[in-house]
C-alpha cells in the first residue's frame, strides 16, 4: 500500500512549499524584483502539480495487482474523458489543461527579465512539455499510485502550459519585470 494519501496531504504540501517558497521569493525578490518572485512562483506551481498528480487521491488507495495493473499508457486521444477530444470539454480534461496555465504564466514572468526571455521561454516550455511526460511515465510504472497514464493528459498540459505563456506575455507587458534591471543600469550610470 502507498503510505500517504488525500486531499489533505496534496494541501498540506502544497502549503509547505508555498512557505518554503515565499521565502525564497521574498530572497530573490530583493537583487531580482518581480522576476524573483515569479522564479519562487513557477517552482510552487511545479511542485504543486508533482503533489496533485503523484499522490493518490485517496488516504488509502489500498492494492494494485500486478495482472490488474495497466501494460501501457493509453494513446486513445481524448481517452477516457466522457465529452470526447475538446481541449475544454470540462472535467479532468479542463483540470489537466488548467494546472499548468500558472507555470506557463510564472515561467514568462521570471525570465521576462532577462535579454535571453525569448530562448529561455521555449526552453521552459519544452521543459514543461517533458515535465508531463514524465509524470505519465511515473503514473503508468508506479502502480500504486492508483493513476492511470494516458497521452491525452500530456496535450492538455501542454496547451495549459502554451496558454500560460500567451497570458504571461501580456502581463509581462503590464508587470515589466525588465523594469528593476534598466533602472540598476541607470542608477550605476548616474555613479559614474
């Protein structure tokens, strides 16, 4: 049997990390500004998505069979979701989308600072796009879990994640994260 589980621990993490993070944030956010806190920000919304979708949802999942346990991940696009293949069809679907538009968002905002943003992004996103995959990988090799892996998840990550982005360029146009580093630019030439 898995030896934790629920609702309660998932909130429980997630609230432990958001402390552990809005310190480092606090930190970061002095040399670095907003770009500090949206850096704290995107990993909470990592860690947040590692605690939903690793830790089963009941408090005592009990036992999966090694003959019951699924031989693959499920490539029927769409899969299991009862509205069929529309990226917002609502349920675990729009859930699955929906978690990753905050590390889209996070993502931006944290390397909008930066003259690399543009490189950076696409990386982080490839990277979130490979962080999907590898939790559909965990799900489908640890049975007890009580998860199921299906390729259907890792698109609606990724159109979360590609959503976020698209929001997180234009909030970064009103936050302006690059503000902090033209105006330490400014000051050291005044200085000189």
């Amino acid at each position: 049997m898995f030896p934790v589980g629920g609702y309660d621990v998932m909130a429980l993490g997630a609230l432990v990390a958001g402390a552990v993070l809005g310190l480092l944030g606090w930190l970061l956010a002095k040399r670095l500004g907003v770009a500090g806190w949206a850096a704290a920000a995107f990993v909470w919304t990592v860690v947040v998505i590692a605690l939903v979708t690793l830790i089963p949802a009941d408090a005592d999942p009990g036992v999966v069979l090694a003959e019951d346990r699924l031989p693959g991940c499920s490539f029927d696009i769409g899969g299991p979701a009862p509205d069929g293949f529309w990226i917002f069809s609502g349920g675990q679907r729009l859930l699955n989308t929906v978690a990753f538009v905050p590390s889209g968002v996070f993502l931006v905002l944290a390397a909008a600072r930066w003259r690399s943003a543009w490189l950076t992004v696409r990386v982080g996103l490839v990277g979130l796009a490979a962080y999907s995959v590898a939790i559909e990988a965990v799900q489908l090799e640890l049975a007890r879990i009580d998860r199921a892996c299906d390729a259907t998840d890792v698109i609606d990550n990724v159109t979360g994640a590609a959503a976020g982005v698209g929001i997180g360029l234009l909030l970064a146009l009103v936050v302006r994260p690059w503000r902090d580093r033209h105006e330490r630019r400014d000051r050291a030439s005044l200085r000189a």
